[in-house]
C-alpha cells in the first residue's frame, strides 16, 4: 500500500511539475511577444 501511494505522489508531481513548466514558457512568450509590440 506505501508504494502505491508513493507512485501515485510521484505522478502527481510529475503532472504538477509539467503543467507548472507550460506555464512558465507561455508566460516567458507572452511576456516577449509583448515586449516587441510594445517596442
């Protein structure tokens, strides 16, 4: 029962970690594309 909860924690860190990583890079595009219209 411990592993399969610790496997479960782990995929969910894995998503939590990838969304969080997408959020960043669409975020740091944003910000860019922004910055050159502005300019």
């Amino acid at each position: 029962i411990e592993k399969e909860v610790e496997v479960t924690f782990g995929e969910m860190n894995w998503k939590a970690a990838l969304i969080a990583l997408a959020i960043m890079v669409v975020a740091t595009v944003i910000s860019l594309w922004v910055r050159r219209k502005i300019k």
